[in-house]
C-alpha cells in the first residue's frame, strides 16, 4: 500500500467503500467499491497525485460485530483510502445529529424545524477536528484538500490553521439558506468561520453563493453588530457560473473566492448502460400500463414524495388519468431511519401508497408500485428508460441527480420530466415541465401537461427530451470537477504571486 503522502486529498463524510462479508478475505471483510459521480470524477486526479480519500468507512468502532476497519484500503482501481473511525455515540450527535437534524434542515430553508442541541454541536466541532487531523497527515507539503459538504464545514478553518502551507477547496452538496435563515444558528460565527479557511467555496447555484456573500456582507455592513459574526469581512462582486467572481477578505487577510459550480452525472457512462436496459421487461413488471410515471428518491421529507403521491390521487379521482391505464412506480430508499422526522415522513408516505392503492387498484394490478429498499443501479436504468414520465417535485434541493439519470436515459427523445421550480437542476433543465411542490393543483397541472405532451403534442415533446439530453450530455460531473479544480489552482497562483 502506498503510505508516502499525496499531492492531493480529498475528504468527505463517507469513504466511497462498503464493508462486505467474505470468509476468504482478511479479517473476514472485503471493502467493495460503493462508486458514484464524484468518486468517477476525481479517481483521474487521484491516481495522477498519488492521491488519497479521507472519510468514515460505514462501521462503528465500539459495536461489538462492527468489522475491523485497517488503517488503509487499497482499491483494484488503485486509490488510496484513509479510514475516520466513529463511536457509535459519535454517530448519533454527529452525523444524526447536528449534521442531519440541525444543519440539514437548516440548509434546506427550514420545511421542518431544526433541534439546536449543544452536545451534538461539541460532537460536530470534536469529529471535524478529527478528520482535519487525518487529512493533515495525509497531505504533502503543499498539497490541495478538497472538502466535502456540510457535515464537514469545520474542517477548512482547523486546517489552515495546523497547515497554512495548503490549498484548500470546499464544496457545499447542499442549498445554502438566506442570511435571515441561517442566523438563527447558535454556532453560525464558528461555522463561517470554518469555511473562510478556505481559499475557494463552491456552490451549486449562483443563488447559493449570493446567500453566503450576503451573509459575509451583512457581517461587514451596518447589520453586523447583530449577527455576532466577525466584522473585519470585505466583500466584493458577485458569483458567476463556472467561475467564482465573488470574494471575501478574510480576517487574516487572504482572499477567499466564492462561486456557482452545479455538479452533474457521469453522462458518458449512464447513456451507454441506459443502452441495453430492459425497457419492455420493466413495463410488463408494471401491468404494460398507458402511462408509466415514476419517482426514485431517498426517502427524505426534502424531497415531496408525499405531495406527488396526493397529486396522483386528485388526478385519478378526477378522472383525468384513468386507474386502469396509469401506474406509479415509486423507489424510496430507506434513509437515516432512526431520525424522528424520517420515521415519521415514512410512516405518512406509507399510509398514503396503503390508501391510494386501496382506492384505485384491482387484484393484481396496484396503481402505485412502491419500492422501500436500495435498487440497484443498472435496475433503476430499466426504470428509467421504461418510464414515460419522470416525477421530481423536491420541496428544496441543492441539485437533484434523478432528474439528469433520467434525462440521460432518452436520448431518443422519449419522456418527460416534471420538475420542481426549487431543485438546483431546475437552472439548468429548462425543457421540463415545472410545478411548485408546495401548491397540489401545479404538481397536478405538470403531471398532466407531460401526459399530454407525450399523447398530444409528440413533436414539442421530443424537442423537450431532445433539448434536455443535450443539456446533460455535454455538462457532465468531470467538467464540474475541473471547473472548480481550475479556480482552486487559479486561487493558488494568485496567492503565490502575492507573497
């Protein structure tokens, strides 16, 4: 195993691996690659750096059937990955915890209210500490960290102070709420502070940015006596797509740039898989029904699966989709399950399936398909590509990847998307057919506007499909990666030459 420190390291919550049982391996545990958009897209820049991967490797330190986790993993495809271990306490205020009952809900502009806990926030600040820690050892002399998302906003600060030699990145997954919103968090002056040691902090939308320049505004105009930031912040312009235009002077005086990144998928390589899917076998699973609509998401109440559900209820007791042509596919990938509120917006979502499908289905034929477990990739594909129209009505999301998996799926032009005005890829995806998920009737009015496009109107349909897989195809999650890679290395040089 390579043990030499790397040029380059990246750190996020979870290591892009999973432990699985095998008698045969060492221990009795294999780490199976878990691979997803970002893990593709930085595996090039990892292997040209010798490069490394920081984070938590899925496992508990002190359960006693947790499997021994080594002090590194080598994968077949060569990266080097550097596990955090966590107690199980650890877990539940950390990650639970502060990171998903108070920050996350928080950031996605309050839908459901966020617990403000101090011992949770001890966990957070102790957890990022350690992370910081490992990356520190890790990183060569000069080397570029980027940081990943919000369970890891510490991370940036603790390290430019222990390793000021570094060119730091941090990219927020996740909406970045209006200044108002995010004062009301207790330890707001520390997490700024945690990302202004950063030299570049990318967001996905350009209002994103404009909320955190805002806020560091606010910290240097006449609002900051009230905002208990620091008030030594200099901010200037504004964030651009592709490129960070805003900047802020830090209270050490480096200058931080800010800006608009949106993340997409690996394109290339859902297009050539989406190629052979079994289109015809996932509708025939579905009763070969007139129009197929699906959801896939994590089962998170961010995501409104409950009022697509209720839209599709109004619309077969209208009439206007007929229950013995018309089924809903919903995946709903079970998610941080021991969290009230997701226990409850399961529970909810659940009785609404148990409901619908007791009103309007028939032996053998449910109206909804509800799918509560991981899927398998290839097998959301099939669905994908089978289905007519694809349903994302998000109440907040930083980006939404669903909407752009499905796109990818139709380069023929088939399909439809019903998009939520309130996910990042609604910037991006301007052929969908858009609703407010706050407001049933526009959920209902664009479901129907994509069934009637498809039925009725078949050439602005494909014109749609067609202008929507361009868009995807051609910004892909490798051109996310170099953009902000770029500016990184712009925000070193120009550092460099200021010494």
């Amino acid at each position: 195993m390579g043990r030499e420190r790397s040029d380059f390291v990246v750190v996020a919550n979870r290591l892009p691996v999973a432990p699985v049982d095998d008698p045969a391996a060492p221990g009795g545990v294999r780490w199976e690659a878990s691979p997803g958009g970002l893990v593709t897209a930085l595996t090039p820049v990892l292997l040209r750096n010798n490069g490394a991967w920081v984070g938590w490797a899925g496992s508990v330190s002190d359960e006693p059937e947790a499997p021994d986790v080594p002090e590194a993993i080598d994968t077949d495809e060569g990266l080097h990955l550097f596990p955090v271990e966590l107690t199980s306490d650890e877990h539940e205020k950390f990650y639970e915890g502060f990171s998903n009952a108070t920050l996350w809900p928080l950031y996605h502009s309050l839908i459901v209210a966020p617990t403000y806990d101090g011992d949770w926030w001890e966990s957070y600040r102790e957890v990022n500490l350690r992370y910081a820690e490992a990356v520190s050892r890790r990183a060569a002399e000069g080397a570029t960290v980027w940081v990943q998302d919000y369970q890891l906003q510490l991370v940036p600060g603790i390290l430019r102070q222990v390793r000021p030699d570094l060119t730091i990145g941090f990219f927020l997954h996740i909406p970045f709420p209006p200044s108002e919103i995010f004062r009301q968090l207790p330890w707001r002056e520390e997490i700024v502070r945690g990302l202004l040691g950063a030299d570049v902090i990318g967001f996905h939308l350009d209002t994103c940015a404009d909320n955190f320049l805002d806020l560091c505004r606010r910290v240097s105009g006449e609002a900051g006596s009230h905002t208990g930031l620091p008030d030594t912040l200099e901010v200037s312009g504004r964030s651009s797509v592709r490129e960070a235009s805003g900047a802020i002077t830090a209270p050490d005086g480096r200058t931080v740039r800010v800006g608009s990144f949106p993340i997409s998928i690996d394109s290339g390589d859902v297009i050539a898989r989406a190629a052979g899917a079994d289109r015809d076998g996932v509708r025939a699973l579905a009763g070969n029904p007139r129009t197929l609509l699906l959801g896939v998401d994590r089962l998170d109440y961010t995501k409104g699966i409950l009022v697509r559900l209720e839209a599709f209820e109004a619309l077969l007791e209208s009439g206007a989709l007929d229950p013995s042509e018309s089924v809903l596919v919903q995946v709903a990938t079970p998610s941080r399950e021991r969290v009230d509120d997701y226990r409850r917006t399961r529970a909810r979502v659940e009785h609404a399936v148990g409901r619908i499908n007791g009103r309007f289905g028939s032996l053998g034929r449910p109206v909804i398909h509800y799918i509560h477990r991981p899927v398998p990739f290839d097998d959301l594909l099939g669905m994908y590509s089978a289905a007519d129209v694809m349903l994302v009505t998000a109440l907040r999301d930083g980006m939404n990847l669903v909407a752009k998996e499905y796109v990818a799926c139709h380069p023929d032009g088939t399909g439809s998307l019903v998009l939520s005005e309130f996910t990042g890829a609604a910037t991006e995806l301007d052929g969908a057919h858009f609703c407010n998920p706050h407001d049933l009737e526009s959920v209902k009015r664009a479901i129907m506007s994509a069934v009637t496009s498809l039925e009725h109107y078949p050439d602005d349909a494909r014109a749609r499909m067609e202008r929507l897989h361009a868009q995807v195809r051609d910004h892909d999650v490798d051109l996310w990666a170099r953009s902000f890679l770029e500016e990184l290395t712009r925000a070193h040089e120009a550092s460099e030459g200021g010494r």
